[in-house]
C-alpha cells in the first residue's frame, strides 16, 4: 500500500480532518492533502509527527512504498556525504595550523 493510501486511511480511522493534522504538526491543510493525494511526500519530521499522531510505526507507515524509501534513502546518504565533507576540510584546517605553528 502507498503511502498516501496508508496516511489518508489511518486519518480517517482516527476520525480526524485534515485540519485538525495540519495544526497537531505545524503545517496547513492543503499540505495534508497533497500528501494524501501523492502530489508531495512528507519530510522525515513530519513522518515523526505523524507516526506519533496516529499511534503507527515509522516502519509501518512506509513500509511498501519504494517512493518513500526511495526519498529518505537519498537524503539520508546526501547527509553522510556532508558530514564526510565537513570532516575532511576540517582536517585539512587542522592540517594547515599545525603546519603554521611549527614553521612559526
């Protein structure tokens, strides 16, 4: 099951509107609705408050879907790549005061 079909489901089970899920995680309706729709997914935060919201596993929530998964995986490795830049400037910082104190 998409994901879009499981959130939209669980909401209405919980008999809540979108309204109500918008104010709970600090976003508006229409983003609800277009996350319902599959016109946008959910960033990671928001799968949190969700998944607390409607009392449902992360696991659960996206399971079956690959276009979730797909997503998460790829911001997932953008941010290792990050940190791994951020380590190897700093370093080549640490580097380049090391060498400047001992020439000094």
């Amino acid at each position: 099951m998409k994901l879009e079909t499981r959130l939209k489901q669980r909401r209405n089970t919980l008999q809540m509107t979108q309204e109500e899920v918008a104010e709970k995680i600090h976003v508006s309706r229409q983003t609800i609705s277009n996350w319902e729709n599959g016109r946008n997914l959910p960033d990671i935060n928001s799968l949190i408050l969700i998944s607390e919201i409607y009392a449902i596993s992360l696991d659960e929530l996206m399971k079956g879907d690959p276009k979730m998964v797909k997503k998460l995986d790829e911001k997932i490795k953008r941010g290792k790549f990050f940190y791994f830049l951020v380590i190897v400037i700093g370093v080549i910082v640490l580097l380049n005061i090391l060498h400047l104190i001992s020439i000094g």
